[in-house]
C-alpha cells in the first residue's frame, strides 16, 4: 500500500470527478466504512477528542460527522444498501466513542 500523499500539481491533472468516480475513491470509501487499516477507529478517535475539547461550550450543539457520504455504490441498483450495510454501523461505532 502507498502511504505518500499526492502533490497538489498531480491531483490538478484530472477533472476531480475522475477521482471521485474512480476504483481507488470507491474501495477507499469501502476501507473507510469497515474500518480497514484502523481508518474508522482513526475518524473515531479524532471526534472524540473534539467531543472533550468542546463539552460544555454553549456556541457547539453537534457535529456533522460526514458531509455528503460517498455515494459509489450505486442508489439506484441497491435502494439503501449504503445506509443500511456501511453509513448506519458507521455512525453508530463512531457515536459510541464521542459519547
């Protein structure tokens, strides 16, 4: 697996929906949700300490966990499939450590 982060001058070659559309995106995406490489735990653990670094602050009412969920399994071959199999685990592990 390659860790290094691509420069900035090679992700500008392609349209960004190249990338979001891509193999690479959408198992990132599966890795991500089912917590391959600790990538769920990581997420988790970074909420968390937001969750504590910001209890108790009247201007903070929630966090968003996830803007705009990857959307690569398709919803219209498999209505739910997303929600139901990936986003809901998902939110429930990550909900567990804030709380």
């Amino acid at each position: 697996m390659n860790h290094k982060i691509p420069s900035r001058e090679n992700c500008a070659k392609h349209d960004w929906g190249s990338y979001l559309f891509s193999y690479t995106t959408a198992i990132n995406y599966e890795w991500f949700y089912n917590n391959k490489h600790g990538l769920r735990d990581k997420f988790a653990e970074y909420f968390a300490l937001l969750a504590r670094e910001f209890k108790g602050e009247d201007a903070v009412i929630g966090f968003e966990l996830l803007n705009e969920p990857s959307f690569t399994w398709s919803i219209y071959i498999y209505p739910g499939l997303t929600d139901l199999h990936y986003l809901q685990p998902f939110y429930d592990a990550v909900a567990d450590r804030i709380h």
